[in-house]
C-alpha cells in the first residue's frame, strides 16, 4: 500500500481541546443573525427559496462538484480525511460531510442545503500547515454548524434565478433581486466573521488562524517561514486608520458592496480582537457568555412554564371533577326515567337530555384542558431538560476563577492620605 506524500505523514491525532456541548450561539458574530433576519425578511426571499428548490439548483451545483472533484476518504487520503474529522469531533459536530478537493489557490468552500459537501482547493495543501489546515476546515464546518449553507447556496443562485425571473415578468422581477443582493451581501460577510470564529475554535492557535488569512491574501511561499502574524494585524490597523477619511469610507462601502467576503486583513484583526475580549477563552472554558445567560434565561422561563403547568393542571383536574359529577347526575336522571310515570316522562325525558348534554359537554372541556395541561407540563419539562443541558456544560470551577479575578480587577483602591509635603503643582511633561 502507498503511504502518503511525505508532507502529510504527520501525527494527527493529537486531539485539540474538545469543547464540551459547544453551542454556534456561543461564538456567532450578534450581527450575524441580525443581517440573516433583514435578508430573510426582504421582499421576495421566500419566492426565492422556492425557486431555488423548484428549478434544482442545488442538485445541479452537487452534481458539478461531486462529479468534477476527487473525494477525500479515510482510505483515499487519511490524513485530510482524520483533520476534517478531528475539527467536527472539536466543533461537536456529529456528522462529517463529504469531503472534496479541486485545483486551485488557497481557499475552500462549501455548498448545498440539506446536504452540504465541502471543497478545498488543492492549494491549501502545498501552502497551509496543520494548523492553518484546520482553521481553514473548521471555517467551512462553521458554516455547516451555524446552518448558513441553506442561504449562501440561495443567495449564490440569485442571479441565475435573477434571469429566469425577469423574463418570465419583463425586466421588472430583476429590481426586487437587486434589493435581496444588496441584503444578501450585508449579510454573508457577518456570516463569514461567525465561521472565523469557528476555524479559530477548531485550531486553537490564533498565530495560525491569521497566517492562514495572509496565505489566503497572497503571501508568497518563500515568506511562509520568515512571515509573522503580527505584520498582517499591522497591516489591518493602518487599513483600519484609512476610516478617518470620510472619502475613504465611502470608497470602502462601494468597493465591498457586492463582495460575499469581508476584507481578509480585518477579518484577521476581527479574530484578534474577538480573542482580546476574553470571549474566544470563555468559549474554550465553557464559560461563555451565551451559555450563562441562556442558563439565566431559561430558568426564568421555569417559573413561568412551571406556574402555567400548575394552573393548567388544576383547571383540567377541577373539569375533570365536574364531568364526573354531571356524568353521574345525567346517569341517575336516565335510571329515573325508567320508573317515573307517564304524566312526568316528557320533562324527565327533557332533563335527562339535557343533564346528557351537559355531561358530553363537560367530558369534552375536560378532555380539552387536560390536553392543554400536558402541553404545559411537556414544555415545563422541555425548558428543565434544556436548563440541565446547559448547566451540565457550564464549566463553573473555571465560572468561579472568572468571577473572582474580575472581583479583585475591579475592587476600587483607597484613596491616598492627604501629604502637605507633596506638590499639587500639575508636571509640565
């Protein structure tokens, strides 16, 4: 059997930290699902999305690449195949999606809907190390876990859909899907900021995750060993200063408009500063702020869910108790009208059909809110299970050293005594 090429014979099972019950909440960019919903609600996404399905665009795209590519297997290629399997087993990602590599520079990709494959250019492979490898597959399997595959593929397909939908109306579908591009493109670079996020977790080595961006920037492979991360976060400040022009900014805004990516050297600072701010640790720590005040959220939604079980519950119990009671009076009232005589037997007859009425009636609410009072008692349960589900995730020995240093870094010094000998005499330097 042939090994692999001698590049590839590394060890690679050497587990990153595994992230317990990781959650996408935990680390999605907020404006990540702020843009997704402006996209979502605009005018024409859901004709859109029925288009997208209707003319099988999808199918067409996966046969494309499916057909075209060659397919990574643990048998074809077991290093490629055990990196992506190591990022899903880091990313808690349960199934490994077909895995497939083309010519081409640095980049990936992954597309599809309901089942979404990845493809990696062949130039990941001579460029990027292990690391950089896995922060590159953990980027496209963020974006498998954070469900935006459904809406890149759509999005993609707008202009294809673009032109069946303008002949069929005369030019005049092509306005509505310049309004959805422009909130498609808002939208996929967040997204692309959630999936940074993503490959950082499944790396765990900031160096590595801005490395990979410079590679992808262009970097020359003779750079690759002398080339430091800390030049391309230059690089990103000074492009970042350029906002102090307005004319600047407005180039920028013009120049991006239409890109489904975020500029590479801000998408690198962006990482930085997400590590900077302690969040990238918390998540790594399970202690991330999601996951406490998800943990907050739901247990306020106890209370609530618990009390409404219990009023639902007494209110089906108390019908209960009157269908019986009218069951039984309209019981007695059909016996009695056995032995009552002929004189009274069409008012008996009226009062029994009534008192059966009544019971039917009272048996059918009953029903009713016994119904309603295990919906209540289910989802009281539901949102329990879920609180455990997070709780159990919650790393709160770490939670503690968290709280405890940002007590001693906020406990507010005493103010020094009053010195007559001491100058208030501001210094002139």
């Amino acid at each position: 059997m042939k090994k692999e090429p001698k590049e590839y014979q590394k060890k690679v099972h050497t587990i990153q930290q595994p992230i317990n019950n990781l959650i996408a909440k935990e680390y999605e960019d907020p404006r990540d699902a702020t843009y997704l919903n402006t996209f979502k609600l605009s005018k024409g996404f859901d004709k859109l999305a029925k288009l997208y399905f209707e003319y099988g665009i999808e199918r067409i795209n996966t046969i494309c690449y499916t057909g075209s590519n060659i397919r990574v297997t643990e048998k074809s290629m077991p290093y490629l195949y055990h990196c992506l399997e190591l990022v899903c087993h880091t990313l808690c990602v349960e199934k490994i999606p077909p895995f497939y590599i083309a010519q081409g520079d640095v980049n990936a990709f992954t597309i599809g809907a309901n089942d979404p494959i990845i493809v990696m250019n062949d130039g990941c492979l001579r460029r990027l190390n292990h690391e950089e490898l896995l922060f590159v597959l953990g980027h496209e399997v963020g974006h498998i876990k954070s469900e935006h595959c459904l809406y890149h593929s759509i999005g993609s397909s707008i202009p294809i859909i673009g032109g069946i939908v303008g002949a069929l109306t005369f030019g005049l579908g092509e306005v509505v899907m310049q309004g959805l591009m422009i909130a498609y493109y808002d939208w996929v670079r967040k997204s692309e900021c959630t999936a940074d996020r993503a490959g950082l977790l499944a790396c765990q080595d900031v160096n590595a995750a801005i490395t990979a961006m410079a590679k992808i920037a262009g970097l020359p492979k003779e750079y690759h060993d002398s080339f430091q991360a800390e030049y391309f976060l230059e690089q990103a400040q000074a492009f970042q200063d350029m906002d102090e022009s307005l004319y600047n900014r407005i180039l920028k805004l013009i120049s991006a408009k239409d890109s489904t990516h975020p500029w590479t050297v801000l998408r690198a600072k962006q990482m930085k500063d997400w590590v900077d701010s302690g969040d990238y640790n918390r998540v790594l720590n399970r202690t991330s702020v999601w996951l406490i005040e998800e943990k907050e959220r739901l247990e306020k939604i106890i209370e609530t869910t618990t009390q409404a079980a219990e009023e639902a519950e007494s209110k089906a119990k108390a019908a209960q108790e009157e269908a019986e009671t009218t069951a039984q009076a309209a019981e007695a009232a059909a016996q009695e009208l056995a032995t009552v005589s002929p004189d009274k037997k069409s008012a008996a007859t009226k009062t029994a059909n009534q008192l059966a009425n009544s019971a039917k009636s009272a048996a059918s609410k009953a029903k009713s809110l016994t119904e309603a009072a295990e919906k209540a008692a289910k989802k009281r349960d539901e949102t329990i299970q879920a609180a455990e589900e997070i709780a159990a995730t919650i790393d709160y020995g770490a939670l503690l050293e968290l709280e405890s240093a940002t007590e001693v870094s906020t406990v507010a010094l005493p103010a020094p005594e009053s010195d007559e000998s001491v100058s208030t005499v501001p210094d002139s330097n």
